[in-house]
C-alpha cells in the first residue's frame, strides 16, 4: 500500500534510514579528529630540551675551550730554548776520524785539518814571541765525553746543572766537532782549565793574536748560553765548515759566543 502514500512522506520517512547508514562513518570522523586533537596537544605540552651548546670546534666565542691556540710572543723576559740545547750547550756531531790530524808530538791530541794548521801556526808564532803555548785537549768523542761529564760529577757530587756549567754533555761539547781546543801556559800549569788563566801572558798574547789564526774564545764573561767564564777554551771559525758549525748551530750574531 505504499503506492498510496504521498511522494513527499514517502521522501521523508526514508530519511532516517539513509542516517542510520552514514552513522558510524560520521562517528570514526569524530574519534579520528579527536585523536588527531589529542596528539596534537601532547605533542605542545611534551618536555622541550634545550640545544647543546656548541663545541670549542663549532666556535662558541663564551666557551673557556675556545682560547686561542697560537703560542704567546716570546719576549725578551721569557726566552724559550732551542730544541737542540741541552742545559744551555747546543748539539754537534762528532768530526770524522780522517778529517783529524795531530796537533802534538806524541800524536795523542788532534784536530781537524785546517784547525790543526792552524793552531800549528800560531804555537810557533807565540813561540817566537817568547810564549809558549800548551795543548790540553783537543777533539774529543762523544764517549769521551760522556766519561768526562758523568764520571767527574760523581766524584764531585754535582747536580747536572751544576756539571754542566763547565761542561758539556756528551753529544753538545764543541770537542765533539774537531774544531775546538783548550790551551794552556806552558809556564803557568797552575793556570790549567781554571779561570785565573786569564792572567797569563800566553792568555794576553792569544786575546791579541789569536783572530789572525781564526781563533776566538767560545765562553766569555756573561755569554749567552749560560756556561761559565773559560778563558783556556777556544775554537776556530776559518773556514766555512767550521764557522756554519758554530755559529748556525747557535744562532747567533759573530762576536757573541
């Protein structure tokens, strides 16, 4: 009998079936919008961390890491060493044997060849002046020198430093090079290796003559390497060889051992 019902009834009494079908999509649009709300707010109220602070790599300028790293300027007040001193006296390698000649009679003391010339030169010359000049020592090996230098702080109960205030290290005695002499008064052997050297008349003769021969005085009074006064211990600087061991070895300008 629903051919008797008017068009538009029939229209609204269909109605609350089509609701009834699009409810439960209606209802997971309101659970899903309500999740999404949820979510959302969570994600506001979640704990925030804060942002590491940049590393002393990253360039933080208030970070204390971030000192420069470039050396202070040295001044004049703090020196800083050479790399290739040790307590003050600069490293040298020892001198070929067959570059060594005797400077003595007996052939026990020697040095290199023009060295030797050299100072063979300027005996005879002091001698003929009426000074006469005496050898103590002249190349020494590294293993001499480290007899030297141990042995006798030992039996002087010295500290290193102390030691080294007179002498070398083995490895950074200016013996080692063959250029290198200690010379004494013939006449003043009291005078030997001892500051009262000085005054002598061989050491006033050498404080005159000696450049001549290509000779200067390697420890003066107050010298910059810290070793003490020798007026006995000399080296010869004639030739390039001998003047590039030194003086490029210790950086220095000529005239200030």
């Amino acid at each position: 009998m629903r051919d008797d019902i008017p068009e538009a009834i029939r229209r609204s009494e269909d109605e609350p079936a089509k609701s009834r079908v699009s409810a439960p999509v209606l209802a997971m649009g309101v659970v899903a919008v309500g999740a999404i709300a949820l979510f959302t707010t969570a994600l506001m109220l979640w704990p925030k961390s804060e942002p590491a602070p940049p590393t002393a790599a990253e360039g933080n300028p208030s970070s204390p890491s971030t000192v420069p790293s470039s050396p202070i300027p040295t001044t004049a007040a703090s020196p800083q060493a050479s790399p290739d001193q040790v307590l003050g006296h600069f490293a040298y390698a020892e001198a070929p044997a067959n570059e060594l000649e005797p400077i003595t009679a007996d052939g026990s003391i020697t040095m290199r060849q023009p060295a030797a010339q050299a100072y063979r030169k300027m005996s005879a010359d002091a001698a003929a002046a009426g000074i006469r000049l005496t050898v103590i020592s002249g190349f020494r090996s590294v293993a001499d020198q480290n007899d030297l230098f141990f042995r006798v702080k030992e039996q002087r109960n010295q500290a290193v430093s102390k030691r080294a205030e007179v002498s070398a290290p083995p490895g950074h005695s200016e013996h080692h090079t063959g250029y290198a002499i200690d010379i004494g008064d013939a006449d003043r052997s009291d005078t030997n290796l001892s500051q009262s050297f000085e005054n002598t008349p061989a050491f006033a003769w050498l404080s005159e003559h000696a450049a001549k021969y290509s000779f200067e005085m390697s420890f003066t009074k107050g010298n910059t390497q810290g070793v003490s006064y020798e007026p006995w211990h000399w080296r010869f600087v004639g030739d390039r060889s001998s003047l590039e061991t030194f003086y490029r070895a210790q950086h220095l300008k000529p005239g200030t051992p």
